[in-house]
C-alpha cells in the first residue's frame, strides 16, 4: 500500500529593525558622567564608538582628520572619486549638480575613472600627517592590488567590504580572495564585511578578522534590497552575529568587536544597536549631512555607480549641522537627529550600563508602538 510523502512546510521566522523594539530601563541607573563609550578595534582605541562609512559624499581626508578630532574612525573608500581624480572636487560638483535622472549615469561615468596608485599613497598620508588614525576600504577583489600601496602609505586600519561577506565563495570562473591568507600577510589589521548571519560570522572570525561589519542594505541610499531582495533587519542582524562573536570568544578566548553598519538615523538607533551587541556602529547618511562632509548636501552608496546593476541611489540630505553638534550637540531639535552620543550615554545610563559592554546586557523588548503610544498631538502636527 503506497505510503504517502509529507512535504515539509517552510516557515518563516520574525526579524526585527530599530523601530520594532525598544529598551526597557534598568532598576539601577549609572550617572551618565560615569559611563565609558570607548571602544577597542585592533590596537586602537576609540573614545567615541562611532566609524563614518566609507562613501565619496561622506569621508574625504579633511573629513577623517575633523572626525578622528572627535574621538571617532573614518573610513577612506580606496576606489572612490578621491583615489580616481586628482581633484576630486570637479567629480563632486558633477555629482550634486545632475538632476535626479542623470545622476545614476553621471556617477557611472566618473566611477569608470581609473584608480591611480599615487592617489592611494596621498590620499592616506594626508590622514597620518595630521595625527590621525587612516582606515580604508577596499572590495575583494581589489584587496591584493591595493594593499600594499595603502601599507607603504602608512594605513592603519584596512576594511575588506562588500554587499555581503563570506569565508566561503564558490566559482567556476575564477578565484575568491583568501581572507584567511590576507589577514596573515597583511600586518595591520583588517576588519570585514558585510554580514548578517551566524553561521557566516563565525566563519570569518576563524579568518582572524579584527572587527566584523553587520548589515546588507540598510543604508538610506542602498537599494540592494529593492533591487535583489537581500537583507536582514539590523537588530536581528546584530543580535545574530553578536551571538556568534560571543560563542566565538568562549571558544577561542579572543574577542572580536563588531560594528553596525547602517540604517541608523536617531541616537534610538544607535543605543539600540549596542543593546542588540554591537560594539560600535558605522553611519554615512547623517555625516553627509554635516558641512565637513564632502558631499554638498547629497548622499550615494558605494554600488550606485555599478556599470551594470546600480544598487544605489542618489539622494538629496542637506547640509544641517555640524560634526560637533551631529555627535555631540548642543542641540535645538528634538527629534533624536542631533547630539547621537549624548543619546547613547544618557539611555546607557538609564539602563545601568558603564561601559559598552555592559550595555550588551540591557533588555531589548519587542514594542512596534513604542514611538505611537500616547503621541496623538504629535502625529497630528507631523511631528
């Protein structure tokens, strides 16, 4: 008698972004002149956890120096307009002044520009001259290439980005970058991304890895989600791959710091990214929005100028505020868009936690109406 065959169903487990969730304060507070944001990332230590992404509208060398003043790491795209012109600026003015319809083709164009190795050297000795920490980014595929010309110029810090990191790459048409073999040779340290699942995270940490970026498509100017339909909310991203950092130093005994990378707009984002584990995190769109940043008031991702599948888009932000009052304030708004550092010390604080790491152990709670509830007047006004 035939026997019949039960397929089994697929289900789809809940994932969580910054809106979905919120802290829960603890029953003890830390005064906030108490609590410690620093954070270790190789052999440097930063007093502000904060890394600007590596994007032409965001991080040019002047940009690094002011932001490294403030406590905090830059990240120079190693194969963006600075390393393709000698003088970016005309590149930047083509860029803010191309409608929206051109601008797509207009960044393709200038991104088709080819990179020049003693564009590499300056641009990073720019940084080191002034005293300041030099991290880069590079592709994979542009890793080998680059790299020694970023280490003659004295780069601290390399970062070995794309859409989405693995230890693991199959091809039959050609050979992936060895992440194990280049963290061997190179003699700085590198950091790796972008990742957003266990399994893949702990995977690269065995490369020897010094800090593992988390996030695919989160950025406000990525469309790599719209477009490929790839992508993890960034708590449940965090919490992932946070799991896997933890699971990784109890293992081995070496703790690997990761950094949120992306979707981050408000100090709530923020303090709720270090909740969920994240040792620091990376943001672009509101650093593009400072008078230091390059930019001119507008913002693009790193796969908008694709020759063949842009992922990306440019997008108009403003130039609002300074660095200064972006991180630290003072500021006159109330909507979470000013003093982000301010707002992760005093919810550290409310949460009972002195230090980062701490802050891993505060309650996140699943709370979708958290910003809604009571705020009738508010919404009403568009506030």
């Amino acid at each position: 008698m035939p026997v019949d065959v039960i397929t089994p169903i697929r289900t789809l487990r809940q994932a969580y972004g910054f809106d979905d969730v919120a802290l829960a304060p603890s029953a003890v507070n830390i005064d906030p002149a108490d609590v410690d944001l620093s954070v270790q990332i190789g052999a440097f230590h930063l007093s502000t956890p904060v890394l600007a992404s590596a994007m032409d509208a965001v991080v040019d060398p002047a940009f690094a120096i002011a932001f490294g003043k403030l406590g905090g790491l830059a990240v120079l795209n190693l194969e963006g307009l600075q390393t393709r012109f000698d003088d970016a600026h005309d590149a930047l003015e083509a860029v803010a002044e191309a409608s929206q319809e051109e601008a797509t083709a207009v960044l393709q164009r200038l991104y088709h520009e080819p990179i020049k190795g003693h564009l590499v050297e300056a641009r990073i000795s720019e940084i080191k001259r002034a005293g300041q920490i030099a991290a880069a980014s590079v592709t994979p595929q542009a890793a080998e290439g680059l790299a020694p010309m970023a280490i003659e110029a004295g780069v601290d810090l390399l970062v070995v980005q794309s859409t989405v990191a693995t230890a693991r790459f199959l091809s039959s048409t050609g050979r992936a970058l060895d992440l194990s073999g280049f963290c061997q040779r190179v003699p700085v340290p590198v950091l790796a991304g972008n990742c957003v699942g266990y399994q893949a995270a702990s995977e690269l940490f065995e490369c020897g890895i010094a800090g593992l970026l988390i996030g695919v498509g989160p950025g406000s100017a990525c469309t790599s989600r719209q477009v490929l339909g790839v992508g993890v909310p960034q708590i449940t991203a965090t919490l992932d791959v946070a799991g896997a950092r933890d699971d990784f130093e109890r293992r081995t005994g070496r703790y690997v710091p990761i950094i949120t990378d992306g979707g981050m707009r408000l100090g709530s984002d923020v303090s709720k990214a270090i909740a969920a584990g994240a040792d620091a995190v990376m943001i672009g769109s509101p650093l593009a929005q400072t008078r230091e940043a390059p930019g001119r008031g507008f913002h693009w991702g790193m796969a908008t100028g694709h020759a063949e599948l842009p992922r990306g888009v440019r997008i108009e932000v403003g130039v609002t505020s300074s660095l200064q009052h972006l991180l630290f304030g003072p500021s006159t708004r109330s909507d979470g868009t000013r003093n982000l550092v301010g707002a992760l010390r005093l919810a550290m604080s409310m949460c009972g936690a002195r230090t980062i790491r701490e802050m891993h152990q505060a309650e996140l709670i699943v709370a979708p109406a958290v910003k809604t509830e009571g705020k009738l007047y508010q919404m009403a006004a568009g506030l």
